[in-house]
C-alpha cells in the first residue's frame, strides 16, 4: 500500500531540510518538496540534490516569476498598495503566489498534506494558511513550528543536530546570521541587531541588492518609464516585460541607494516587529506610477484610490489575497487605469527620486487652465458665484453662531439691568 503524500513548500534553508525526516519520522509520510521561483535567484542553486539526499522522493523547483509580477505585484503597483506608508507588501504578495502553487501540485501529486516552515510569531503562517483554505480547503496544512509536542527542535542548534543525526551532511555553520526572505521584488532582513530598535543597522553586512546612499555614485542617474494603462511596458524606450522592468529598475535602483526602509511594524498577529527592506525597483516604479496618475486621473477618483490602496495593503498584508473584497478593489483599481499611460522621467540620486517630467496623451493638465491668463474654459469672474455656494455652509454657521452670541450678550445686558434696579429699589428702602 502507497504512503500518503505531503507536500513541502522547500526553500532549501535549514527549517526546511529538517522536516523532510522529520515529516517522514512522524506521520510516515512520502515528502514531496516544491519550491516555487519567485526570483530567489542563486538560493535555488543545489537544491534538488539536498532535498532528495534528505529523503525527499521528488522536487519540483516552478518558476512563476511573470505570473507573480504580472498578477500579484501589479494590481498592488497599479493601486498604489503600501503597508504602514513603508512596506511595499514584497513577502505577502509573494505568499499567496506561492500558496497557489502548492495547492495546484498537491492536487497533481494527489497529496492529503501541505507543509511549511513559517513560525507561531509571524505573519507568513496565516499568509499561506488562508490561501490553502481558500484554494483547497479539503487539504490538510501542518504547521511544525506550532507542533510543540512533535516538533521540540527549538533553535537552529538543535536542527543542525536533527540532521547530522539523520546522516543529512549540511552547508550552514552553527553561527547566527540575519532571517531574510527574497523575491524579485524585494529582499528583507530581520534578527541579529535590528531586534533592538535602539540600534542602527549594520548595513555593510546586511545590503544585498543596495548600496547605502552615501555610497553611491556622486553623479545622478536618469531613467524613463512608459506605461500603458497603468502597466509598464519600456524603460528608456527599450520594450520589455514586466519582470525585466523590475530587473532593469532593481540594479539602477540598488546602484543609487534607492528604497531602503527600516521599520517597525505591526504584525497580523498583534506584536510589532522592526525589519529592513530592499526593494529598489519598486520603490521605482511605484513612484512613476504615481507620478504618472497626477496628470491622468481626476480629484475625486484619486481620493477614493487612496483610501482602498490603504484597505488593500491592510488586506494583501493580512493574507487575505483569495477574498471577493481584494477582488473588488482590484475591479475598481483596474478601472481607473484605463488612461494611465504616458512617459515618466526620473532622475536617482544618493537614495532620491527626482521628478524630471512627465507626458501622456490623457493628461488633464491644461496649461491655459493652469496658467494666471484668462482663457476660454475658465471666467475668473466664475469663481464669486462658485465661493459663494462653495462657501454657504461656513456662512451661515458663522450668521448662527454671531446669532446666538448676540442673544446671549442681550440677555446678559438684561441681567445686569435688572440687577441694578433691584439694588437701587433696595436703596430707596
């Protein structure tokens, strides 16, 4: 009779090498490890023969780069999706990416079981959790970090010896390094000093894709971005994808100092953790996003953006990707970029981002509008009748208000009137 099958979301980190005994050991059964490529780049490097060397029977390694810059990044590129005003979601956009893919080959592989390595304290277990839920909720989901009567590996001490017991030979030293997690979007770096807040990070040991500001180049760097309803398509004039945007802005940005964040922020599950980003294409092309919006869309439209770019942050954040409510702000997202489309100019300089024009054939921009000179669409004369209606409110509260004071200052007089007489009646007694 065939084992029961478990699906392992496998980085190749040592959380990961250790369950697939560990799995086998507890619930007897066949692991098969899936890592999913969401530009890991060089971590993915030798993990097909450590994940069978530690008893793995397969490894899928899928590379969905494109579906999660085309389908995840983008609708939180085009909403203008930010975390905190800091965070620009590259974790949480990548899990449910990640969730989908599992779900698809434990389906594949006819699997009772998906397993991951997120811990109790943090926000990927409920990331990855409620997109299982969502995409296949007949699938069981174990959790190891939250098995505390199984699994009693307690530190990466006890893991690294978990494995030299089980003949797994390993390329990590005993030593303590940062907690990182990478994708093409960003890199992010957690523990060692940055757990005290009270600490500066210790950048030369700690940048991956960056260069501080203060060690780049003395000489500002411009580029351009095209867009097309909302999405880019080139940049300095030269076509490319979506992923290749991100690639092409992620060196030009990491040369320059640009989008390095440290920050503290308020986890799903109630406590505040302090973290340092990299994500410098982003931080890119977020911008130009927005650069470009100012001239294509309207007041009105603008103000409601904002307030769902907040709600959708808040939503992708808290792992709430597969939800009629993340699909409903994208729908109204995706509507206002229909005439998003244009040419940004930029120019970086030491961790800055400095507008250096913007065209777009959709542009509300209207010099003559714009202009102290009279023209043909606007009368300044227009403008009286337009404060007097604009202003009616503010005007009659302040007719009330000047009302009321002036009641009250009669009846006040009135007072004192009367106290008088009553005490020049008293007198004549």
């Amino acid at each position: 009779m065939s084992k029961e099958k478990v699906v392992l979301a496998y980085s190749g980190g040592l959380d990961t090498t250790a369950m697939i005994p560990w799995l086998k050991e507890t619930f007897d059964y066949e692991v098969i490890c899936c890592c999913v490529d969401v530009g890991q780049e060089e971590e993915l490097d030798g993990l097909e023969e450590r994940a069978k060397a530690c008893g793995a029977s397969k490894l899928y390694i899928e590379d969905i780069v494109d579906d999660f810059c085309d389908n995840f990044i983008m609708p939180c590129v085009e909403a203008g999706a930010v975390y905190e005003h800091s965070y620009l979601l590259g974790t949480s956009m990548a899990r449910p990416a990640i969730a989908k893919k599992l779900v698809e080959i434990a389906r594949k592989e006819n699997a009772v079981a998906i397993c991951h390595g997120a811990t109790g304290k943090g926000n990927d277990q409920i990331r990855f959790e409620l997109g299982i839920k969502a995409l296949a909720p007949d699938i069981k989901v174990i959790a190891p970090w939250r098995m505390t009567d199984k699994w009693q590996m307690d530190s990466r001490e006890a893991e690294i010896e978990y494995c030299k017991a089980h003949g797994i030979n390993l390329p990590w030293s005993m030593g303590k390094g940062y907690s990182r997690d990478r994708n093409l979007w960003h890199i992010s770096h957690e523990g060692l000093e940055l757990e005290d807040p009270s600490k500066a990070p210790n950048y030369s040991s700690l940048l991956v894709l960056s260069v501080t500001p203060q060690e780049a180049p003395d000489k500002e760097k411009e580029v351009s971005i095209t867009f097309e309803k909302g999405i880019p398509v080139a940049v300095n004039g030269q076509k490319m994808k979506v992923s290749d945007v991100i690639r092409t802005l992620n060196k030009l940005g990491g040369e320059n100092g640009i989008g390095i964040v440290d920050i503290v922020e308020n986890r799903v599950v109630g406590m505040k953790s302090r973290g340092v980003y990299e994500t410098p294409g982003g931080t890119i092309l977020m911008a130009a996003h927005d650069q470009l919006e100012e001239l294509c869309l309207d007041r009105e439209t603008m103000e409601n953006k904002k307030k769902l770019a907040s709600q959708l942050a808040q939503t992708v954040y808290e792992g709430k990707w597969f939800t009629p409510l993340r699909e409903a702000i994208q729908a109204f997202v995706e509507s206002t970029q229909q005439f998003v489309t244009g040419e940004v100019k930029m120019k970086l300089y030491k961790g800055n981002i400095i507008k250096n024009g913007t065209t777009s054939p959709y542009s509300l921009y209207n010099e003559s509008l714009a202009s102290f000179t009279t023209g043909d669409l606007y009368d300044h004369h227009d403008a009286e009748g337009f404060i007097t209606l604009f202003g009616l409110p503010l005007k009659v509260r302040a007719m009330k208000l000047q009302e009321v004071a002036k009641s009250n200052f009669d009846s006040k007089i009135q007072g004192m009137v009367s106290e008088m007489q009553k005490s020049a009646k008293s007198a004549d007694k």
